[in-house]
C-alpha cells in the first residue's frame, strides 16, 4: 500500500485571511512607537514572514524592532488574532483532501501559542494533524525551521507537499527538499510566487483539493467537485520529492 501523504498548509493568505487583525496590530505598533504609519499596501507585506523581519523592512531601526513587537503582541494576543476568517470553501477543500487519504498539519510562520487556538477557534483543528508554528520571538525561526519541525514530528512515510501564498512558503518547503504549490488569493504580489519556484499557482480556493491531489497522483474521492484554473503545470504522475 502507498504511503499516505502529507500537505503542510501556510495559515495566513492561504486557509485564513488574516490582513484585518495583523493590520490592526501593526498601526497599533508604529503608533505607540511615534513612528508614521504605512499604508495599506505596505502593511499587506506583514502577512507571512515573522513581524521581526517585518518592522525593519517597513523602516522600524533595529534597535527599536523589540519594542515594536511588543506593542504589535500586546493588542494581538488580545483582539488582532481573532479579527480573522477562514477563506470561504477552505474547510470543504480540506474535508476533500482527508477523503482523498491525504495527511494535513499547519505550518506557519505565526508563534505556535497563536496558530493553535486559532486553528481550533475557527474549525480548523480537526482536520489537521498538528499544527506547528513559531517559537518566541527571541528564538531565531524561519520558515525552513518550522517546516523541518512539522517533518520532524510527523515523520512522513509518503510524498510531501507545501502549500502557501508567500515567497517564504516556497523557500523553506525547498530548504527541506519539498515542493511547494502556490495559492492567488493570499498576499503574494505578482509574479512572486512563481519567481520563488512555486511549481504551480491555484488561482482560486474551489481548485485547492484537485490541484494537491493532481500534484500527489491521487484520484479524488467519488462526488468532489473538479478544480478551477491552476496557473502552471502540475506533473501528473510526479510525486513532490520528501522531506526526510
């Protein structure tokens, strides 16, 4: 028998649309700093990489970047984290993969005391096999490291896939040998997945489920609905290499 296999999921801009809260927790933080507030389209680019990465690349000086994180937790951890939602048809594409005997664990650039009650608040939890994330903020993590500990702890037997919407899900899936499929509708600019090496990009959320398994070479399970479009050129018949 075939090894079932394993999809690691990227939360925000792939199964939620977190923009709202880490927005919110963002001008909280450039405020309490008494520094200007970026715009919208530069706060969009705070969605999936670590927000210690994030400040210095929006003008925060290093020396203040702890501060900055600080005041960001301080309003997230109490009412950013829940100005959330799940991408509507998310939680069916997942129930499809399960059907289809695909294994799904998060991995997440997000500190893992967030991405965890965040996955069981908003319905996530139990189609999922873990959910990994983050250490605190002073350990270094990146999301290679966090990828590594979700293969790590899984120990998966079959093929492994990486799906998420930031160059970052492209670059630490590859760091660990796994290929990663892109989503559009996250935040992504034009262009950056497929400049990462995403080898494909699913254009809607109803396409997720038959993309991962045309990627896999599963058959989906009988009564799932077809995809939509997929930008690129899954390899039918070619498994994602593993991580292990």
């Amino acid at each position: 028998m075939t090894p079932a296999p394993l999809v690691l999921l990227d939360l925000d801009g792939t199964l939620t649309d977190s923009y709202p809260g880490i927005a919110a927790s963002a001008r909280v933080a450039f405020t309490t700093l008494g520094l200007p507030v970026p715009g919208d389209a530069a706060l969009r680019r705070f969605v999936g990489p670590p927000v210690v990465e994030s400040f210095p690349r929006l003008g925060v000086p290093p020396e203040r970047v702890p501060e900055a994180v600080a005041a960001y937790r301080g309003y997230f951890r109490t009412t950013g984290m829940w100005e959330n939602s799940v991408y509507d048809g998310i939680t069916e594409q997942l129930r499809t993969l399960r059907d289809a005997g695909v294994r799904l664990a998060v991995a997440t650039s997000k500190p893992e005391v967030f991405a965890g009650p965040i996955c069981e608040r908003f319905g996530l939890a139990p189609l999922l096999e873990g959910v990994f994330g983050a250490p605190p903020d002073h350990v270094p993590s990146s999301k290679a490291t966090v990828v590594a500990a979700a293969l790590d702890a899984l120990r998966p037997a079959g093929a492994v896939l990486m799906v998420g919407d930031r160059e970052h899900d492209v670059h630490g899936a590859r760091a660990n040998g796994v290929d990663c499929l892109g989503v559009a509708w996250g935040y992504a600019q034009s262009g950056e997945l497929r400049g990462a090496g995403a080898f494909a990009v699913v254009d809607h959320v109803d396409g997720l489920a038959a993309a991962v398994l045309a990627a896999l070479d599963r058959p989906a399970p009988p009564g799932a609905q077809p995809g939509g479009v997929v930008s690129g050129s899954p390899r039918p018949g070619e498994a994602p290499t593993t991580g292990t």
